[in-house]
C-alpha cells in the first residue's frame, strides 16, 4: 500500500492528525482475499407481494435462526444487531462481514423500489 503524508486538497475547514496519512488501497479479489465468518452466514430475499426485503441468519449446519422482514435496510440491519447484541450470539465477529450486509440490504432496497430483481453477491 502506497501512503500520502500531506492533507487533501479538498480539505478546507478541517485539522489532520499528526500522524495523518492517505492510504491508497489494493484491489479486492473477491475470491482470494474472502474470508468466512465464523458467527454465521445472511441469505437476503426480496418480497415484492409485502414489498419488503428478508434477511435470513444461518448456521453453519444451514439452520435458518432467524428473518427479519422490513422495506429499508437501515431498519434491517440495525435488527439484526440489535438482536445479536442483545442476545449475545456474536453473529458477526468481523466488521467487513457488517459491512457486506450493509452493502447487500441497500442493493435489496434499491431494487425492491426499482421493481428490478436482486441478486446476493
């Protein structure tokens, strides 16, 4: 990774911190670089009849655990951590696993509201 010590030119109003650097990042291979969590896996589902989006958690044993079931994927996803918090079930033990849910419920919503079919990477 290639790293730029000096502030952005974009940044007008704002301090950097001393040890500020720009970080320039490599290209993610979907497959090399994937790693599974081990809380467990979403499978994501659009309801065009409810107009609503579900997000299923799953074991490892391909156990259905739970749905939630709702129409914007900030509602969705904080449920599921919410849940997860809650009930201390560490479901998601890395943040690049949050972050892909994050991703997937928003592409669910954008279809759901495009009438388009979705498709979980």
């Amino acid at each position: 990774m290639n790293t730029i010590k000096e502030k952005p030119a974009w940044i007008k109003d704002k301090e950097v911190a001393p040890d500020f650097e720009v970080i320039e990042v490599p290209l993610w291979d979907d497959y090399k670089d994937f790693r599974m969590d081990s809380g467990c896996y979403v499978l994501i589902k659009i309801y065009r009849d409810r107009h609503q989006i579900g997000v299923a958690v799953c074991d490892y044993k391909h156990v259905i655990l739970k749905e939630f079931r709702g129409r914007r994927a900030q509602d969705l996803y904080m449920a599921v951590f919410k849940c997860d918090e809650e009930n201390n079930l560490k479901w998601f033990n890395r943040g690049d696993h949050a972050a892909y849910l994050g991703k997937e419920l928003k592409k669910a919503e954008i279809c759901l509201a495009l009438g388009c079919d979705y498709y979980q990477e």
